[in-house]
C-alpha cells in the first residue's frame, strides 16, 4: 500500500518535467521539485510501477529556487520554480541523457562559443574557447513575451492552457509567455464571445511576428457560428481572423488575412542575408521570437558545400535561407498544404535556386536517387521521423544529415538509426526555444562515414 504522502530525496530530471526520486526502491516521478532537494510530496496515482507525485512542501530547498505565485501546473510553467541558469543545465543534462540511454553514442567534443552573437539570455557555457568532451551547450532566451504561436482552448467564453494533464483552463498571462497586447487581444475576444454568446469554438491558434505588430487568430469550431460580430468587437491588433470546421469545409476567412510576415536576417560567416517569410496562421512554425535568429543562422553554418534537400521544410525557414545567402540546388519538401502553399510564395523572389516539392517526405524519398553529395536539413513533427522516411534517408547515403528537433527521445531514437546506417554525431547543441517548460530544441549534425576517411 502506497501511503498518501512520501518524503523524497530528488536525484535527477526526467523528461517531461518532473523530477526522478524513489520509494523503497520503486521510481517516484515528482512535480514541483528540484534535483538535490529533500520534499514533501502528495502521490497522485501509480501506474505501470511509477509513483507520480505532486511537491507540497519543501524539506530541504535547493538554492536554484525562486519564488514563483503562479499556478505551477498551468501549460507553460513546470519549470518557473526554478532559476532560469539551473534550468538550462537541467536541459542540458535531459539531452545527454536521452542520448546516452537511447541514442547510447557519446556526445561529441565541443568548443564553447567564441564572441559574437548572444542570446537575449542565460547560457550554459564555459570560458571562452574551453575545449569540453561529453557535454552540451543551451543557448537561453528571455524567459516573457518570447512566444510567437499559440494553441489556446475555449470553453464557456474562457480562452486559456490546459493544466497539466487535465482539461481545466488556466490564465495564459500568468506563464508568462505570450506578450502583454497579445493578452490584451485575447481579453477582447474572450469578451466579444460571451457578450455575442457564442458556443462551438473549441479552440483557437495564435499566430504572430516577431516584433509582434502582426496577428492572426483562428479558430476551430464545431458548429455553425457566426463570428463576424467577434471579430468586430475583438478590434485592433488583427491581421486576419479566420476559422474550420465540420461545418466550414475549407479554412475561411471572417476578416482580413491570416497571415503574418517577418523579414530576417541570416548571419553568416561572410556577413548579413535578408529575407522575408509569409506563413498563414495555421503553418508551423518555430514559436521562439529571440533565438529564432540564432537557431536559423547555426543551422545555416552547419550545411555543407553542395546540394541541399530540406525535408519537413514548412513554410521555408532553412531552405528559403540557404537562397537568400546565394546557395543554390536546395530543393525544400513539405507535405501539409498550407505551409507549402506559403514555402511556394517565401521561395519565389530565389528562382531556380531552390525548388519546392508539395509532397510527403515518405513520397518523395521513395523516389529519389542516392544523393552522396547532398546535405540532408530535418525538421519533423515531435514524432521524429517515420521508419519509411528514416529508411528513405538512410537510401539517399548523403553526406551530412542536420536534424533539428523538439523532441529529444524521437531525436536519440532516430539518431541510434542514422549510427547504424554509419553516421557519427559531429555535433550537438541545445537552444532554450520553451523558457520554464521541460521543452527544448536540440541541433545535431550527423555525418557520414566512407570508406576514404
């Protein structure tokens, strides 16, 4: 019989968010909590031999805790207890692991980062030029305001997260994440809804520019509704309201467009390349508007000499960027008809540099030629890669694969395959894309290994 309430010693991270300490030898997975502290937790439920619990008291605190009045367990937030430095090392020490449990290859050697570029915040790095074997770098972020795409849930007029593991709604301005006009956006379309007594919207997405003076909601329904009057009453601060559903066929568009642009700048070795990106509300895209840059440009850097395959490419984030710094021979591949609709118009202005293949990355592998000379760029959905893809990629025998990805047990996963096919890791780093959530995005360059090496 497990009793109500444990008292736990807080060893390690978990994915996830949690954090690993055990009960008479039994693995007790506890919210709230940090590595090295002594807790008081309640227990939730146990399943398949795991404990889940919940802190509600601190024992012996660890000196990486901040005082946090938020709900903790609202989307966004399960890490907000902890100082921001100390999260980044427990990221840090989330990817290691899954690449040593899952992926079982040695992280490579790497060299800490020279001046230059920085990030809006914290890193986990040592002193310049530091040469250190087995370890990972996380690029932080500002921890407020750095979201750029939302999925918010609707219920009884309220738009909020989940709470974690649960269906109730909670205050998407108390995580922090989303930037105070968004909120006051949301505000007016939460009002415009009650006050028009609106049901069937279930959902909505949020989608918006970095500098944020560009956003388009859209909303999923499920019903017939009339939502021209809430577009009136949620004002300014809109590009575009539009809206899906059973009822809808096709996406429609109340008001405006739905879709949002943002010209970057890619930097490079041999100086700036600008470009702009459209993307409709309802197409990936990286939600981070601080690192975006950084993550953009270090990908960037680690695409060889030669032709270049984007596959999962969205609406053209690398392969757009490759032809904006005058690369040519990029073919960018996305299945999902929005985000090919826009990688089609981001691509235009670059000709024959980069072509755009409206097809899944299954189909248009099964297809192609061995490609030895090419780089591979991947960026798949948190599921990683499919087995036909990663068997298409492994067909292809390119020299380089960069797979970027949110998602580290798909990534380790994936990886242990491509170090199968004879791949080494020539690099890995992290990039802090989720500031206070267990979330974060890593980049790792695979590269081939031949019989001349």
């Amino acid at each position: 019989m497990i009793p109500s309430h444990l008292d736990l010693s807080v060893e390690k991270p978990a994915a996830g968010g949690r954090m690993v300490a055990r009960h008479e030898g039994q693995i007790v997975l506890v919210a709230g909590a940090i590595p090295g502290e002594r807790v008081h937790a309640r227990v939730e439920r146990a399943s398949k031999g795991v404990i889940f619990a919940t802190t509600v008291d601190v024992l012996s605190p660890s000196s990486d805790r901040r005082s946090f009045y938020g709900d903790l367990l609202c989307g966004g937030n399960v890490y907000a207890h902890i100082t921001y430095a100390r999260q980044l090392e427990i990221k840090a020490a989330v990817i290691a692991d899954a690449f040593a449990r899952i992926a079982r290859v040695p992280l490579p050697t790497v060299r800490s980062p020279e001046s230059g570029a920085r990030s809006p915040g914290s890193e986990v790095r040592s002193p310049k030029s530091e040469v250190r074997a087995g370890t990972v770098h996380v690029t932080g972020s500002e921890e407020r305001g750095y979201r750029m795409r939302a999925r918010l849930h609707v219920r009884d007029g309220r738009i909020g997260f989940y709470r974690e593991g649960t269906h109730d709604l909670c205050d998407p301005a108390a995580t922090g994440q989303l930037l105070p006009q968004t909120l006051e956006v949301l505000h007016r379309c939460e009002t415009a809804l009650r006050h028009e007594r609106v049901t069937g919207v279930t959902s909505l997405e949020l989608s918006e520019n970095m500098p944020g003076d560009e956003r388009a909601l859209h909303f999923e329904i499920d019903r017939a509704v009339d939502l021209s009057r809430v577009a009136d009453e949620t004002g300014p601060g809109l590009t575009g309201l539009g809206y899906s559903g059973p009822f809808s066929g096709a996406p429609a568009v109340v008001f405006g467009t739905p879709v949002v642009s943002d010209r970057v700048l890619v930097v490079t070795k041999v100086g700036e390349h600008a470009m702009t990106l459209q993307r409709n509300v309802c197409a990936f895209f990286q939600g981070n508007r601080y690192l975006l840059p950084m993550l953009l440009s270090r990908v960037v850097s680690l695409v060889d000499a030669g032709p270049v395959i984007d596959l999962y490419a969205g609406v053209g984030l690398f392969g757009v960027a490759l032809a904006a710094c005058g690369r040519s021979g990029v073919t960018a591949v996305e299945g999902d008809r929005v985000s090919a609709q826009d990688l089609k118009a981001n691509a235009a202005p670059y000709g024959s540099a980069i072509e755009t293949v409206h097809q899944p990355v299954e189909g248009f592998l099964a297809t192609r030629r061995a490609s030895p000379d090419a780089t591979l760029i991947v960026d798949p959905p948190r599921t990683g890669m499919s087995r036909e893809a990663l068997a298409g990629v492994v067909a292809l025998g390119a020299r380089a694969v960069v797979y970027v990805s949110c998602d580290m047990a798909t990534l380790a996963r994936d990886v242990r395959r491509l170090v199968d096919a004879g791949y080494v890791m020539e690099h890995v780093e992290g990039f802090d894309l989720f500031p206070n959530t267990a979330h974060v995005e890593a980049v790792v360059k695979m590269r081939k290994v031949r019989a001349q090496d």
